[in-house]
C-alpha cells in the first residue's frame, strides 16, 4: 500500500512538473503584420499566454541586431506590437524573440519580411537656419544624436517620470520629477540657449490625459516649452510611439524657444489651441500630427476650438509639414500685425480635411505654402492681409470655396467682404490644381481687383507695381532670392491627394488608430461641428494594456549605451547600462539613472 502512494505521489510531481514546463514553454512566434514609416517601423503578432518578448531590428543588407528598449514592445489586448525608431532611410528586419522564465528561446524567435524605412522630409524654413545641426534631438540622417536622451511617458508615469537636468552654468544638476517639470529644467539658460545642451527626445506612449499630467506651464494652452531668453535653443524633441499616441484634452504653447519638434502623435479636445507658437520661436518642425477638435470658445468662431496650429509674436524659421487636420474650424494663423516680412515659414503636404478657414491665415509674415491639399474647405484656403507675402505653389484644391483671398479686393471685395476688414497683401501663386472652387479670380483675368498673381514660371518675380489695393504693399519675391531660400523638389500637384493620403502621407503612422470618414456630399460645405465625431473623441480611450516587462520603473536611455556591459534586472532580463551609471530602486524594480 505504501509503494503504491509513493508512485502515485512520484507520477505526480513529476506531472506537476511536466505541466510547469508545458504552461512556460514558448512558442514560435507568428507575425500579424509588418511594416516601414518614416525613419521608423514597426511589428505586430500573436501573443501567447505567460509570455514575454525582446525584439531586435538589423539591417537588412547584414544581420547585426540591435534590441529595442523595453517600453517599445508593448501589449495589446490580442496582440503584441513592436516600433523601432531613430532609423536612417533602408531597409530592415525586425526579431520577435519569446521569453520563458526569463530565458530568450531563440529557436522560436521570428524574423520579419525586409521592410522599407524611408526619410522624413527635411524642406522648408526651418532646417535651412538649422543647418546640420538638425532639429530637437535628431540628426538630419533620422538618428538620435550622439549625446541625446531618451524618457518614455505615459498615462501612468506622466507625473513621476523624473530626469537630472544642469540648472546652472556650472553644470549643477537638479532632479525634475513630472513631463511639465523635466522641459521646465531645460528652460534655464542664458543666451546661449540651456544650461543642459543635451538633448532630449521625450517618447508618448498611448494616451496622456490633462489629468494625468503634473502641472501646466499655461493655463491657457496646456504643457509649455519656454526658453528664459528669446529663441533659446532647447533641442528637444516630443514624439509619439506607434500609430495611437495621444495627448487629450490639452495642447502645447512654445515660448522663446529654438530646435524643438512635435511629430507623430495627436491632439484631442485640446483647451485653447493644439499648438500655439507664441512669441520669438525659431527652427520649429510640427510635422505629422494629427489635429482634432479643441474644446469651445466663447466666441462665435470658436465652436471647434480657438485655433489649431498658430504661429506669431515674430516667430520665424519654422516649418509645418504633413499634418492632419481633421475637420478643424480656424486651422491655422500666421501672425497678429507686429511681425515683419522677414519672418519666413513653411507649410508643405498638410492634410486639410474638411477644415473650414486659415490655411493659412497671414500678417505681415512671409509664407511659402506648397504641395498641401485642400480637400473640401468650406470657407477658404489661403488668406492674406496686412502686407504680407505668400507663395502659393503646386498644391491641389478640392471643393474648396475661396482657394486664396486678399483683404478688400477681388472675390473678398464683392458682397460685404467674405474674409477681413484689413488691410491686404500679395499671394504669388504657381502651378496650383483648383477643382469645383465658387470663385479665383488671378491678376492676369482682373488687374484692378483680383485673389492671386499667377506665375508663369515658378522663377517669376512679381513686378513691383503688382500691390494690394488695400495697403499699397507689393510682394517681397522672398521666394526667388537664394540668401533667403532653401532647397526644394515640389511635387506635381496632381499627385499631391495620393501623396499626402498615401502610407508616407499626412499624419500620424498608419494614418492614426483613430478612423474617421467625411460624407463630402454634406461635409464639404457644412463649417459646423458634427456631432459624431465629437462624441468619437470625447469617448476616445486607448486600447494599449503595458509593458511586456510588466514594470513600471522609470529609466533613462542614452545613446552611447550600446558598448556598455550588460545589466539584468529582477525579472532575469538584460537592459543596457550607460555609461556612468548609478542603479536604484523604484516600485521594487532595478532602474538605471545616468
């Protein structure tokens, strides 16, 4: 009897062992998709229960692996998603590796088909005065430069993700606790722009509400970027993980600052403005953003929101490109009468879906609007007063009422006035597509009242004696002095609908995991807001779960950590150690701190 009891308890440990075994043995991993964007891609698959992942990308011209931190492979509820970024232009492959009990089981490891990485397009005001030295914390090639570092936040970590940042001019740092706190380190400085020129590339993962935040730097605007003295130089770089980062419910006002970026993210409900330029900022790049509905103003206009993308207060050497504005109401505006005609920016393959007016609307400052697509505007497209100057080239408008307007003359002259009770400017316009427009009436149809003056040639200078009516101000020919402007190969405007709506087009990647259709049969004319996107957005709630790592440690990233010996932490799992490094704990979990 007690043999038998022995084998029985023998058969069953030894089955309560096989069953251990079984519940943690991996998998081969199966891949749901793959793909390149621009300077980045990405990897989704099946995941498996009590399973976790490291995934790796390489070139794929020669197999040199390089694994990716951990908050860049995340979970999902169905599915396990991977984003590579800081890719130059080419082509590359990505490895999902499975993790059991803290071991990688390479043999079930997966490599993806090559995908194709291509470049952001660097045109426009804002990298010609940037120069080599890039914009925020990338270099001009896509990578990360050489002494940047990388913070990752989200919903959950918004108000303890903590950073050192040098305070003074000796270099003294200070530890900065919270996403407001850490860019308000980076705003002490002097003339020479901050006492920390290191710089800092901020990650959003998911979706960051305005109560998940520490503090506002405006109460107005949301989360402020502000240099302690004008056009200060900051470097840093706000950019979004994958298809779904979001920032919901406020927006972002730039101060005084110099070589910052916004990219691949969007803008829900925001309080003022989604992004408000505001006051002596230069070699700004807002590029591949998604804009949404802000939240109601108090005037009539203000239904949508206050405004979306506005730059004034001389801010200069700025460029706006391959943005997405959802059904905005005032998109965008371009001064307010006390800058100068050599305040020069960019707009170039934004999206205006179905936005209303203020595409842009300009003061005094010099515009080159090129290769953007209206597409069923209500009101109008580029609006001009107070002696400014645009260059109006190769875009492609769709049903959009008045493609270009001037203060007190032609289309805005007939009725009451359809646009401004201000004084005009000069709009140069070249090569444009205009479909199922009610009005445009160029120089050449009407030379005492006309919208535009229609180039021949892309070259022409506007003569001088082609002036506003209101004002008497002629066009700067900004665009055809070479001290002046940058390098550009405009795309026909006929290709510009598929270009901009394109898999490399406007917006964030993949086009968003936020998916709206326009009815253009009552959309293209109605400047209202429909009610159900708004309820869309109010509703908005992110389907990320977390971190395969399952922690919520804070970390630190630096880009010369790639020769360091390795650290592993409590799970079993190795993480890069920078160079000069202190270890401590937070949550119960190791974390590195440079």
């Amino acid at each position: 009897m007690m043999i038998v009891k022995k084998d029985m308890k023998k058969g069953l440990l030894l089955f309560l062992l096989m069953a251990s075994v079984a519940l943690t043995k991996a998998t081969p991993v199966v891949l749901i998709e793959q793909g390149g964007w621009l300077e980045s891609g990405y990897v989704t698959w099946q995941k498996a229960n009590g399973l976790t992942y490291n995934v790796y990308v390489s070139p794929a011209s020669a197999e040199s692996w390089t694994k990716l931190d951990d908050e860049l492979v995340r979970e999902y509820a169905d599915y396990g998603r991977a984003d590579a970024l800081g890719l130059q232009a080419g082509s590359y492959q990505l490895k999902v590796v499975p993790v059991s009990n803290g071991t990688e089981v390479v043999s079930d490891a997966t490599i993806s088909p090559i995908i194709d990485v291509k470049a952001h397009n660097r045109e426009g005001f804002a990298h010609k005065q940037a120069g080599t030295m890039g914009i925020g914390a990338y270099n001009n090639d896509g990578t990360l430069k050489s002494d940047a570092r990388v913070i990752y936040v989200w919903a959950g970590n918004a108000k303890t993700v903590s950073l050192k940042v040098k305070k003074d001019k000796k270099g003294t740092e200070a530890t900065y606790t919270g996403l407001q706190d850490i860019i308000y380190g980076y705003q002490k400085g002097d003339e020479n722009g901050s006492y920390d020129q290191r710089p800092l590339c901020i990650r959003i993962i998911g979706a960051i509400r305005d109560t998940d935040m520490d503090s506002f730097g405006s109460s107005e605007e949301g989360l402020q970027i502000k240099g302690a003295k004008e056009y200060q130089k900051m470097h840093i770089t706000i950019e979004g993980v994958g298809n779904d980062a979001t920032i919901w419910g406020f927006g972002f006002l730039l101060r005084n600052s110099a070589s910052v970026e916004l990219r691949n993210f969007g803008i829900m409900l925001c309080m003022d403005d989604c992004v408000s330029i505001d006051t002596k900022n230069e070699m700004i790049w807002v590029h591949n953003l998604d804009f949404f509905y802000g939240k109601p103003g108090s005037a009539s206009d203000q239904k949508k929101g206050d405004g979306t993308l506005d730059i004034k207060g001389h801010s200069h050497w700025c460029t706006f490109s391959y943005n997405h504005f959802w059904d905005s109401g005032k998109s965008s505006l371009g001064g307010m009468k006390s800058e100068s005609t050599t305040d020069y920016n960019t707009y170039h393959h934004n999206w205006f879906d179905h936005s209303d007016s203020r595409h842009p609307r300009i003061r005094t400052m010099s515009m080159h609007i090129y290769n953007n697509y209206f597409d069923g505007n209500s009101k109008y497209g580029v609006g001009m007063t107070y002696g400014g100057s645009a260059f109006v080239e190769q875009n492609y408008f769709r049903h959009c009422k008045y493609p270009m307007l001037i203060s007190k003359q032609g289309t805005d002259a007939t009725g009451s006035g359809t646009f401004s009770g201000e004084n005009g400017g000069v709009i140069k316009s070249y090569g444009n597509v205009v479909i199922d427009a009610k009005s445009l009436v160029t120089y050449q149809q009407n030379s005492s009242s006309w919208d535009c003056w229609e180039a021949a040639s892309a070259g022409d200078q506007v003569p001088a004696d082609v002036v506003a009516k209101a004002g008497g101000t002629s066009y700067n020919n900004f665009d055809t002095d070479a001290s002046v402007m940058y390098d550009y190969t405009p795309d026909a405007a006929s290709d510009v609908p598929d270009i901009v709506a394109g898999t490399y087009g406007a917006g964030r990647m993949q086009h968003g995991d936020f998916q709206w259709t326009f009815n253009n049969a009552t959309e293209d004319t109605n400047d209202n807001v429909i009610p159900e996107l708004k309820a869309a957005l109010e509703n908005y709630q992110s389907t990320w779960v977390g971190f395969f790592s399952g922690t919520t440690a804070i970390r630190e990233i630096t880009t010369d950590s790639l020769d360091c010996s390795p650290l592993y932490d409590l799970q079993g799992r190795r993480v890069s150690q920078p160079k000069s490094t202190n270890i401590y704990i937070q949550n119960g979990h190791k974390s590195i701190y440079k």
